[in-house]
C-alpha cells in the first residue's frame, strides 16, 4: 500500500510535546498600588484598606502577602522598610511573614 501525501506525520510538533502544565489557584497576576510613605495617615489608612481588599478578593496565601507588599514600598517607606529588616536580621529576630505584623509595624 503506497502512502499518500495526505497522510498526518506520525510525530508530533513541538508545540503539542510540551507538557500541560496545571495552573494553580497562585498563577495569576495581582496588581496592588504602589505606595510612597507619605506623611498623611489618611492615605495611607485608603492604601492599606485597597490592598487588603485586594487579597481577598484574589484569595493571597499569606505567605504572599508581605512580599507582595513590599514589592510595591517606593521612596521613603522602601527605606524604612530595607532598614527594618536589616535590623532584624542584626538583632536575630524573625523575618515578618505575616500581613498583621507588617500592618503593625506600619502603623507604629
């Protein structure tokens, strides 16, 4: 039996040989507003409640949180926020993994 030049190659292409991969309840993007620690508490208080809201409504691990959290700290609140683990880290305390420390240590 001759075959015809119609015939489906009996490999696949490279698209179709890569593995699926399983997207996981994490594996999305979550915008989160910047912040710049100015001094107006109302601002802040606004930004705080945003981002909360935020991680509920995308359901966030709390291990995500903090990073996320601070991934988003520019100018003066990025440096309080370098000079606070820094210190940490000299006074061997632990790292703040939890999204109430970090709110604690903000409004302090």
């Amino acid at each position: 039996m001759e075959s015809s030049s119609e015939e489906k190659p009996l490999t696949r292409s490279r698209k179709e040989q890569r593995p699926i991969k399983k997207k996981n309840s994490n594996d999305f993007k979550v915008e989160i507003p910047k912040f710049e620690g100015k001094l107006d508490p109302d601002e802040f208080l606004e930004w705080l409640s945003t981002v909360e809201l935020i991680f509920q409504d995308k359901e966030i691990l709390e291990d995500k949180k903090v990073k996320l959290v601070a991934l988003k700290l520019r100018k003066y609140v990025s440096i309080w926020w370098i000079n606070l683990c820094s210190k940490r880290v000299r006074n061997q305390k632990d790292k703040i993994r939890t999204c109430e420390k970090i709110k604690a240590k903000f409004k302090s």
